[in-house]
C-alpha cells in the first residue's frame, strides 16, 4: 500500500525550522542555485525560562508600528511553526497585548537566524486560561477604570474630539477614524463586564445595570425594576443568590452597603446549603429570617402558599441616608409581583407591585 507522502509542514515539525533551512540550504546548492544564507546551527538544549527574574519593561516604539501591532491581536497566526522547540508553537492566535506580539517575533527570530530555543514557554506568550486582572479587580469590587478615565473614554469615541487634531494637521480623518473605532471597541468591552459608563457630567461609573440584575432572567427584558422605581429603592448589592459569599463577605464595592444593614446578613448556616458550584439559593437565605417566613406564613389568604423568590438585592431607600435593607423580589399567581423587605434585625414590611 502506498504511502503518503511527507509534506514541508511534516518535515517542518519533526526536523524542526532550522533543520528545514539547512535543507533548503544544502539543497540549493546541490542544485546550483546560489545563496548567501548561512547555515543555522542549533542549539543542543533550549534555555531554562523557569524560575527566573521577571522584571517589567515597557516596550516602545513608533506610533505607527505599534497601531499595526494592535491590529494583529488575536489574530489567528498565518504559516504557524509546528515545530515544539519553538516555544510559541501551541499558539494559534496572536497574543493580545504589545509585549506578547513582540516577544512572539523575536523568539521566532532567534530561532530562525541563530537557532537559539528556549525550554519553556514565556509568561507573555502562554495561552491565558485564568481571567483578565480587570475581571479579577471587577469581580472583587476593585476599580477597573476611574470616572474620569470612563468620560474621557466616552469623548474619545466621538469624531470631534479629534477635530482640533485633524484641523492642525497632527492627525489625518483616517486615523481619527480608527482611533474612534479603537475607542468604542474598548466601551464594549467594559460594557461586556456588566460596567455602564457614565453619559453625563454628575454621573460615576456603575459596576451593574439595575435594570438587567432586576430580571427574573438576565437574558430576557421584563419590568420587575418597576416596582422598585416606584418605591424609591435603588438596588446596591444585586441578586444575592449568586455569588452570595463573594458579595457579603469579600466584595469591595458592596462593603458599605453589607455594613450598613442593622441585623447581620451573613448567615452561618447558609454557607452548608451552597451547591457544588458555589451558588447559595434565594430560599436558602429565605429559611434563615424566621419572622419573614413566620410572616408569610400567618398572611397566606394574601400572599398565597406558592408564592416564590425570584431574586433577593440589598437595595438603599432614597432619603433614609445609609439604611439599606434586604429585599426579596416575589411573584404569586394571586398577589403578582412583590417585595418582602428586612432590615435582617426587627423591621419587615411589604411592598405590592
């Protein structure tokens, strides 16, 4: 049976680059093709990048190369050396960041021309499986970006911003049109954090939406933010029942709002009641307020014996200065939409949708 035969990508992965180009070398002047190539000798063992100094550099370099280098981020990689001594052979997008696309080519460089490989992969060049420093500032109420940065983001996505630039002559429409491009990129990408940036001049980052954390599904519009315009609440501390140690226990941003709630919110107990994946359901906090459920227990003719929880929020009164109360968010088929509230020490009320 015959066999296939061996492609330049083959011989390329098991000989390695630098065998390839000696090939090519020895090849061509067998053949009696001229070349000044030199033949690359490799190295016998690739350097050891572990356990070594790291030191932050800033990489600079002309504006126009590095807005072309932008451009290439997360690319997929064209002709991608298969070869395992190269150290970003696993790669099959362009990393996104400067420092990564720099060092890329200048690995492949020093592989190529000198046959210099290194034994392991560096930090700039590995696929990054674990979350963004900004996901992981967000997710732990750190701050991602200032207000002042987010207005000056938000100008930046506006052609007359660079109208001034353009008229001096520092800047051609074509590049005022990237950068805008470049601007509004970056919107959507705090926008795809869940941050909403601020569109006035009195107005802060917000790190939710209330509107979408009010959702009985984030994923689908519905009105149960409604209910909590009309009564003057805002929601501080959104859908406790995910998430809900980070949030009460860990979270930065929600710390004020977790503090200034007069009963303690942190239950013990709670915590038993977490699924593998960590999330504590809303009647799993429910069952801890013994006077909400005794409460609805003694008002069924009102609020009905399959009434359910669909979120529960931390949420500020307007007007009550630093007062916050938990509120569970309920529906029932006689009564509708609901808000049961607490101050999770010795006030319970009820608010009808």
């Amino acid at each position: 049976m015959a066999q296939e035969q061996p492609t330049v990508e083959d011989f390329m992965s098991d000989a390695g680059v630098a065998a390839t180009i000696n090939l090519i070398v020895e090849t061509a002047k067998q053949v009696g093709i001229s070349t000044n190539m030199q033949l690359v000798p490799l190295m016998e063992e690739g350097i050891n990048v572990d356990g070594r100094e790291r030191k932050d550099t800033l990489l600079k370099c002309e504006d126009k190369i590095r807005e072309q280098v932008a451009e290439v981020f997360g690319k997929e990689i064209k002709n991608r050396i298969l070869d395992e001594k190269f150290c970003a052979s696993k790669l099959e997008k362009y990393p996104s960041s400067y420092t990564g696309v720099f060092l890329y080519y200048l690995c492949k460089g020093l592989y190529e021309d000198f046959g210099i490989w290194f034994d392991g992969v560096p930090v700039a060049l590995k696929n990054r499986t674990t979350a963004s420093k900004e996901t992981v500032a967000y997710e732990s109420g750190g701050r991602v970006i200032s207000n002042k940065d987010a207005k000056e983001l938000i100008k930046m996505a506006d052609m007359k911003y660079y109208a001034d630039k353009i008229a001096a002559g520092h800047m051609t429409i074509d590049m005022a049109s990237k950068a805008v491009v470049q601007a509004y990129q970056e919107i959507q990408r705090y926008q795809s954090m869940g941050i909403i940036l601020p569109t006035k001049a009195t107005e802060k980052v917000r790190y939710f939406d209330e509107e979408v954390e009010a959702r009985a599904d984030k994923s689908k519009p519905d009105s149960r933010i409604n209910i909590f315009k009309a009564n003057g609440l805002e929601i501080t501390v959104p859908r406790l029942q995910e998430q809900y140690k980070v949030k009460c226990t860990g979270h930065r941003k929600y710390a004020t709002s977790v503090k200034n709630l007069k009963g303690a919110i942190y239950f013990p107990n709670v915590s038993n009641t977490a699924d593998d994946d960590g999330t504590v359901l809303c009647k799993d906090v429910f069952n801890e307020i013994d006077r909400l459920v005794a409460m609805a227990k003694e008002d069924v003719g009102v609020v009905g014996k399959d009434f359910k929880i669909i979120n529960m929020h931390i949420v500020k009164k307007q007007g009550s200065g630093r007062m916050r109360l938990v509120v569970f968010d309920c529906e029932s088929p006689k009564r509708g939409q609901f808000l049961l509230n607490t101050d999770c020490a010795d006030l319970v009320g009820i608010i009808d949708g």
